[in-house]
C-alpha cells in the first residue's frame, strides 16, 4: 500500500539525527551570494559571446543582454560575478573603456529594482522636447580604465555560456 506512517520520535533519536546533520556538510551546496553588475553602452552587435568573452576574466557566471521585441540588442546588460572583489575588480577596469573610437562602457553594480511591473504614463504633464530641466554636473576627468600596460594576465575564470 502507498500509506505512510509518521513515527513519533524519542528525544534522543533527535538529538543522534540533530549530530548527524551537524556533522555533514548540510547544506550540500552552499548558497553562494552573487553580485549583479549593469553593463551600458555596449555596441548593439554584441552578443552574449562577445560580452563573455570581454568580461570573462572576471568570474562572470550569468549574462542577461536585453534586447528588444524584435530580439535586437538595446545596447545594455546584466551581468552576474561569483564574488564582490571580481566584481569590483570589474568595474574599476572596464568603467569607462573604450569599445571603440566612440563607445565608452558603464559599468556599476547594478540595484534591484524597486518596482519591477510595467511603466504607467500619469498623463498630467505633457512632454517637452526641450531641455528645461535639472542639469547634470559631469566634469572630472575621463581615462582609459586599466593599468596603462595594456596587459591583464590570465584570466581567473572562463566564461562559457550555458545551453
């Protein structure tokens, strides 16, 4: 028959099993925190291969390239790092690099976002084209991000994409 039966355990049989449990390795495997990094500007011919293989020495374990309806590239992603130094490391190298002669990277830690659901126009204000609004400061100076060697050594991990 399918029946089961639940056995009243004694103290001590709870406290051998609470041993047992304490002397594995329980959870089997650990959860392990990730760190989530935003990507911005990227050329809207990357791919996830391209991304991987530009952020790869970074222990980089998930990447999220958003792309529109029509599956094209908005030109930003998310990626994931296994630890908060790779992804430190990350960003104090590649904020700021250059793609190409025009594209310069934005690289943060990415936040969660506040309210995931979709937008909703309030439809009180109308938009206006021009720019009468806060301003933004900017200022300081713009650098190639990394050493100045042009060298990084070898790669921490190798990133591959999961099928």
């Amino acid at each position: 028959d399918n029946v089961h039966f639940v056995h009243k355990m004694d103290e001590e049989k709870i406290n051998q099993i609470k041993t047992i449990l304490a002397g594995s390795n329980f959870p089997k495997y650990p959860k392990i925190d990730k760190v989530g990094v935003f990507v911005g500007n990227l050329p809207y011919t990357y791919t996830e291969k391209e991304i991987g293989d530009l952020f790869g020495e970074y222990g980089i374990t998930n990447i999220a390239l958003v792309r529109d309806p029509e599956g094209l590239s908005k030109g930003f992603a998310f990626l994931e790092c296994a630890s908060l130094e790779d992804a430190s490391l990350m960003i104090q190298e590649m904020h700021y690099f250059y793609t190409d002669a025009q594209r310069k990277l934005t690289v943060r830690l990415s936040t969660p976002a506040v309210n995931s659901g979709p937008r909703e126009d309030s439809g009180d204000k109308p938009r206006s084209s021009s720019n009468s609004g806060g301003g933004s400061g900017g200022g300081g100076e713009r650098r190639f991000a990394g050493s100045g060697s042009g060298e990084r050594g070898p790669p921490r991990q190798a990133w591959k994409p999961q099928r």
